[in-house]
C-alpha cells in the first residue's frame, strides 16, 4: 500500500522518515521529495508498505501526530493520471 505523507519538517532526513514508519511493518520504499534547485525537502514523501494492513496501522499511527511543531497527514496516495506529452 502507497501512502502520501505531508507536512513534514524541512530539516528531516530520509533516513528519519524511514524509521517512522518501521514499527507499523515492512518498509518497501521511502522517499522525500527534494527541491531540485535547494536539495532540502519540500516537506512531503511517499512510503509504501508491504500490505494494506500495515498501511491502514500507518494511517492510524502517524495521521494527525506531531513532530517538530509539524502535524502530519498521511493518506492513501493516489495514482498519477498519465500525462500527455508536448505537441508542437
């Protein structure tokens, strides 16, 4: 199960958001997503779980707690619409 996790504090490491979400099961993939021009975090990240029973124990750990004066939100993440390429 992907999830969106939002409202993260800018000074976090990937290394921090991945072991938020270690007590709640197996960690497929972790990610922040990093400004390309500044390389610090834009103060959101997708993780995925390994099923949606460990996602759901996510949502109910994480959603709405508090790190560093930052209230999370963690939610399904929804699949990106495919995006249609440049016509010139």
């Amino acid at each position: 199960m992907k999830l969106y996790v939002g409202n993260l504090p800018y000074e976090m490491t990937n290394a921090q958001f991945i072991d938020l979400f270690t007590p709640f099961g197996t960690v497929i993939s972790a990610k922040m997503i990093i400004d390309r021009d500044s390389g610090k975090s834009k103060g959101f990240g997708f993780v995925e779980m390994s099923n949606r029973s460990e996602g759901h124990k996510v949502m109910e750990g994480l959603n709405g707690t508090r790190i560093s004066n930052f209230i999370l939100v963690v939610n399904e993440a929804i699949p990106r619409k495919k995006r249609g390429g440049r016509r010139m």
